[in-house]
C-alpha cells in the first residue's frame, strides 16, 4: 500500500509538469540545457562502464540473456490478460494507436558509398503504411501517458530475402520519442516489465544499484507533453547493420509546420488529442519525415550492447538517406483502425543488410513475433501481410497516386 502512494504522488507530480510547460518553459529548456545536459549524463553512464574488446559491429551475447527475454515475454502476457478482454487486446507495448495513415518512402539519389546498401541501395519510392502509438501498457487518456509517443513504418513492396520470413515484402522500421532506450539491456528490461505488470513502473527507476536514475534522467530530457505525433522526432535508439561490419542508428525528423494545439491546458484535455491533431493536419497538409541514418564510429562511445548510451553526433552527424511523405489523408475510421491490430510491426522482417543488432534487438525477435500472435489469438485475428492496396469505409487520400495504385 505504501508503495502504490509513492507511486501515486511521483506519478501526480509528473502531470502536473507535463500540464504546465507548455508552450513556454520546455523549448526554453530544449534549447539551452538538453543537449549539454545529455552530453554530461552520458559522461556519467560512461564513467560505470567497462571497455570491451570488440569491434564496429560485433555483438557480444549477454549472461542470462534467455532467461531474461523469457520473463519480459511472461510478464507481458500477463499484463495482456489482466487488462484487456478477448476480443480486445492490444500490443503489450506502443499500445495505444493514434494512427495508421498511408505514406510513401522515396530513397535519395547520389548517397555516399557506405550508405548504398540493402534499402538504400538504389534509389526508388515505397509505399508503407506508418503507425503513430502511446507507451503503453495501457490505453490512457494522452495527457496521462508519460510524454512518449512511437512510429512504426512497413516499407512495402520490398524485394529480396528476409531475415523473419513470415513476410514476404516488408521491410519494418520503429522509433521512439527518445534518442535513448529506456533501459540500457535485457536484463533491465525484464526488471521495468516486472514493475510495469503492477502498476508501478517508477520504482524500477528508483533502484540505485544500478544506472536507472540517470537512465531516467536522460528519457527524462525527452520525454515531454507530446502535441502532435506528426510533428515529432523519432530514434531507433538501437543499432542495425548497414551492410557488411558497419552499424547504424536511423531517426525520423518531421520537416513540417503541423497543428499542435492542446485545448484546455492546463485543464484536463480531450482523451485522444493527439488523434485529433492528426486529423486536422491531414485534412490540410501533406507531412514530410527525413529519414537520417547515424554510423557508428567508435565501438565504446557507440556501444551495440548498451542501449542507454547516446550515440554522440559529434562523431557522427545524422545523414538524410530518404524522405517519408504522407499525403492528406483520412484515416479514421474503425475499419481501418480494426486493422491496426492484424499487423504484426518486428524490426527482424528486413533485409539481411540491416539485420538488428544487440541483446535488445535480439530479443525483440522471439518477444514480438509470441506476444503479436498471443494477442492475435485472443482477438480471433489472421496475420494479414499488407499489400497497400487496402480500402477502407470512411478514409480516403485526396489526389495522391497510393490512393490510385
């Protein structure tokens, strides 16, 4: 009982942040204090770790890894259980859908040799369908989440041979608001997820044997009251291939003006607000995304392991490879977002030359493909690998060649 008051009153002083630094105090902050802060939190995090003798790319399994990937699976499906009822589960993460909206990803010209691989080989247009999500594990009001929000993008029509061969001609991308993942392995997520299944997630933060306070510290610089999920910033937070013993991060950077009003702060807001913005967005404008990709270049500052360490741009700046656009669009009607929940988003449905790397990514593997056929099950859904070419009642995109295709 105690434990749940504590929790209640950090949860309660984080909303009140949330409600008033809009729209004033948090850019403030963002641009004097959050790049200098992340660079001294990440001297500190550095500061803890030992160096390896590994190289550019190499991945070095964790003790225990299993172990811990089979309690995050456990924990998860249990939460699933508690909180939704058949026929209704959602994701055990990135729950809540804002969206999925239609778009298109157009690979750059004359990119640098090194960047000339898999995907970005050749330069071409995709049609993708993209997902806009909440945290999770649970559906909230969007002012009572955490000031997270995540994209998921399946690049469509992609051809070759695939590393998860339940999709034919996917490629899966995913991102978070954070450049940072919220815990640096397996072994730390097993111990949030343990935390998360009873309500009380701040308490693994609270834990100082380990590096979770300046974890937190570090999400916190990012973690804010989300206005518009198209206007944000997304980072994979953990590393790929990019062709042979080369690594990389990607991001998301919106490059458009979008609507992002939150009516009644400080007040309590409508629940789905950030859906609401959406809309009026796309009823107006077409919205651009710079997909950036970041090399790695140092195997310590740039660990593959440890995804709590921020990749310094100093040593490696981020480098536009492509552009996604999504055109004015409808989007929601409940046909389409009854959708949503046959498709299965697993950064393992890619190519070879960008196969996931770290403890984290490997066990999104085994976790994403069980718990995304779990709640499959449960709702009584197929697997639907998308073409593009799906129609719903009540969406449309106005004088856009996907909606002719």
């Amino acid at each position: 009982m105690l434990l749940r008051l504590l929790h209640r009153i950090i949860e309660f002083l984080l909303l009140v942040e949330r409600r008033f630094e809009q729209p004033f105090l948090r850019p403030a902050f963002n641009y004097l204090l959050r790049e200098p802060l992340a660079r001294l939190l990440t001297a500190l995090i550095n500061l803890g770790r030992s160096r390896e003798n590994v190289t550019l790319a190499e991945e070095t399994p964790q003790p225990g890894e299993d172990e811990d990937v089979q309690t995050m699976i456990d924990e998860m499906r249990r939460h699933l259980v508690i909180d939704f009822p058949p026929g209704g589960f959602e994701r055990a993460g990135n729950t809540k859908t804002h969206g999925l909206v239609r778009g298109e990803l157009t690979i750059h010209e004359d990119l640098p040799a090194c960047f000339r691989y898999g995907l970005f080989a050749t330069p071409k247009t995709y049609h993708c369908w993209v997902r806009f999500s909440g945290p999770g594990p649970h559906v909230e009001p969007d002012i009572d989440d955490v000031g997270f929000i995540s994209i998921s993008v399946k690049v469509l029509g992609v051809e070759g041979e695939k590393l998860w061969n339940d999709e034919k001609c996917t490629q899966d991308f995913t991102g978070v608001c954070t450049p940072t993942f919220v815990t640096p392995d397996v072994k730390a997520n097993a111990r949030l997820q343990y935390w998360s299944r009873r309500h009380l997630p701040a308490f693994y933060f609270l834990d100082f044997r380990g590096t979770h306070l300046l974890d937190m510290a570090m999400q916190g610089l990012w973690n804010e009251t989300q206005t518009n999920p198209l206007g944000a910033t997304f980072y994979s937070c953990v590393p790929y291939l990019l062709g042979p013993h080369q690594a990389m991060q990607y991001s998301f950077w919106s490059k458009t003006n979008v609507y992002r009003r939150i009516p009644r702060l400080p007040f309590r807001p409508p629940a789905n607000y950030l859906r609401d913005n959406m809309i009026r967005t796309l009823d107006e404008m077409d919205v651009e995304f710079e997909l950036r990709i970041q090399l790695q270049k140092d195997a310590f500052q740039m660990p593959i392991e440890n995804n709590a360490v921020l990749w310094p741009e100093r040593l490696s700046p981020r480098v536009p490879v492509a552009t996604l656009r999504i055109p004015k669009q409808t989007f929601d009607s409940p046909a389409q977002f009854a959708f949503t929940r046959n498709l299965k988003f697993n950064p393992w449905h890619c190519l070879p030359d960008h196969r996931p790397l770290g403890n984290q990514n490997r066990a999104r593997k085994r976790m994403y493909d069980e718990l995304s056929g779990f709640r499959q099950k449960m709702n009584g859904a197929i697997h639907i690998e998308p073409t593009g070419n799906e129609q719903f009642d009540g969406t449309s995109i106005a004088g856009d060649p996907l909606q002719r295709s």
